[in-house]
C-alpha cells in the first residue's frame, strides 16, 4: 500500500512513518517542516526506496493536488496538525489556519483525486484526531465514540471542526474516511515544549520542575509506537465511515507521572539530591481541563487493539531514549518558544 502521511516529520507521524516502511508499505511524507518538525525524526528510514519526501503546508491546496497526482497515494493519514494547547493560547489563527482550513485542503485534494481515479473502494482517507474535542471530565466517566463534542481550547475547538468537516466529505461526497481520537502521546522525539520532555531536560539542567496548578489534572497516558500500530491497523481494517477512541489505560495526574520520571531518573542518572526535590508549582494555565479519559472498547472489540506497556514501562524507555539522544534534543532547545513560558492569556 502506498500512504499519503501528512506531518510525518512530527513526533507521531514520524512513529506512523517509520512502522509503515518497516511493515513494507511505501510512504510519501508530506510536511511543511514547521518549527515542531525534525527530518531526523525519519533518518532511519529515509535510504529506503519506500521512502520518499514531500515539503508543502496543507494550506496549499495547489501543492497537494499536485503531489496527489504524483504519487497516486491509495490512502492518507492526515496527521499534520498545530498541536500545542499552550501555543493556541497565545495565537489561535495558525490553529485555525492549519487545522482547520488545512483539512479542509486535505479533503478537497483528496475527494478531487479520488473522484479522478473513479472513486476506488479501497481508497480511505484516515484523519488522526484528539480526545480533547470531548471537554472535560469529572471524576469518573470516559469518553466514548459517541461523546458529546465540547472543546475548550482554540485547539481542542480547531480540532472538533476539522473532525466535523471529515464526516462532511464523507456524507455528502461518499469520501471513504475512517478517524480516530486518541490519548496524550509520549515516547521517543517527542518535541520539548510538551510535558514529558519538559520534565526530563529540565531535571537534567537542574531547573525547576514546573507543574500547572496542583497538578491534578489527569491524562490517559499512550506510547506513541502503541498509538502508530493501532493507527495503521484502524487504516487497513476499520469499518469505512467509523470513529475510534485509542487509548492508553494509563491514567496518572500531572503530579504522580512528574514523580514517577523523577524516580525513573533517580536510577538511570542520580543526582545529588531526589529530581523530586525540583517539582515547582506554578500558575495553571487558563481552561485547563481537568481529567481525560478513553474508553477503547471498540477498538479492542471491533479490531482487537490494546496497548502493549504500562505507562511506568514506557516512560522508562522514554528517559532512557532522552538520556541516549542529547545530539537530537539540544539542537531543539533553542527553537522559537521551547522554555519559555507560553498560554498566560
């Protein structure tokens, strides 16, 4: 199969990027090669004669019509997206810009290619979405596939919008779809303006820790090599038109997975003192939602998906990767953003 990854050089279309070569499907990566974006995150597999690179913003209908004709993809995961809560914030237009009219590109770009090729059944256009579009948990509860949308952030609510305009182009243009919201993601080349890596280079500096609030906030924690398996599995074997939640089964506050790193790091590389000792509470964020949470009933009832590790598994091989690969993270650092305090309002 021939794949259409948009944002592959983002830190879960490079996962999708790099599982798709190694399972033998040709990938054309399309990215814009944004200030998120690191080409080093597909080195090992940018030799291969199944790889091949395309840079273009969605934003430019004219550009992806012209690489849709190409390389005659025989589906999409559309994965390019501003993804960072904090960053929405501060200047929703390029949320609104890029995840929004950018889809709305993607679609059009597809639907005009796909009609072209006289509508191939096997032809799926796989839009990768968020948990976030479903607001905010209490306590208890999960989200469904059949959750009420309710976003709460100029990202979350340009996320929401590019979801609806995929079930649009598949209700009223027989566009073949499949989409899937997931959990918060982690693992190796993740960019350092999210949680995770923040809390790791920050303790390795010897900085201070910052966690929004009292950090109770709560997230159902997934790996991203588990998020790029379920994702290519939904894209060969979900029903045409159907949604699924991927989900971790991980959920931790914001203060239990900052002190679970920091013990993770008091092993891999101990310190003078516990990395805990460095935990700062700061000034939470405006609209943070409370808690997520997935129900991944139909995924693992419909295609028979489950994450393999545990979130403590996981972050271990996350530390570890940062520990190993200062080469990849250190150039990023002084990128336009990362360490600064960004979403005050």
């Amino acid at each position: 199969m021939k794949l259409l990854v948009t944002g592959g050089a983002g830190f879960i279309g490079s996962a999708v990027v790099r599982l798709a070569v190694a399972r033998g499907h040709e990938v054309v990566n399309l990215d814009a090669l944004t200030y998120a974006a690191c080409l080093e995150n597909v080195a090992s597999v940018s030799a291969s004669p199944l790889y091949s690179f395309e840079q273009a913003d969605i934003r430019d209908l004219p550009a992806l019509e012209a690489i849709f004709q190409k390389h005659q993809p025989d589906a999409v995961m559309h994965l390019a997206a501003e993804s960072h809560v904090d960053r929405s914030i501060d200047g929703p237009q390029a949320f609104i810009e890029t995840n929004v009219m950018g889809t709305y590109n993607m679609l059009q770009a597809a639907r005009h290619y796909w009609e072209g090729c006289g509508k191939p059944k096997a032809f799926r256009f796989h839009h990768i979405s968020t948990d976030e579009v479903f607001g905010s948990l209490g306590a208890t509860g999960q989200f469904t596939e059949e959750t009420p949308y309710d976003p709460r952030s100029p990202y979350s609510a340009s996320k929401a919008s590019s979801d609806h305009l995929v079930r649009a182009w598949a209700e009223t243009y027989g566009l073949p779809v499949v989409l899937t919201n997931c959990s918060n993601n982690y693992g190796p080349f993740h960019f350092p303006e999210k949680l995770i890596p923040v809390v790791i280079l920050s303790a390795l500096a010897g900085k201070p820790i910052p966690i929004y609030g009292k950090g109770e906030n709560v997230r159902d924690w997934l790996y991203v090599e588990d998020h790029a398996d379920a994702l290519l599995l939904v894209l060969e074997k979900g029903a045409v038109g159907r949604s699924y939640n991927i989900g971790g089964e991980n959920e931790r506050s914001n203060l239990e997975l900052v002190q679970t790193i920091c013990t993770i790091l008091d092993t891999l590389k101990p310190a003078s003192a516990p990395y805990a000792d460095l935990i700062e509470f700061v000034t939470d964020r405006p609209g943070h939602d409370l808690r997520y949470a997935i129900d991944p009933t139909r995924i693992r009832e419909e295609l028979g998906w489950r994450p393999s590790v545990t979130v403590e598994e996981g972050l271990e091989k996350t530390v570890r990767w940062y520990l190993e690969n200062e080469e990849w993270w250190q150039p990023l650092l002084g990128r336009a953003g990362v360490g600064e305090r960004l979403g005050r309002a």
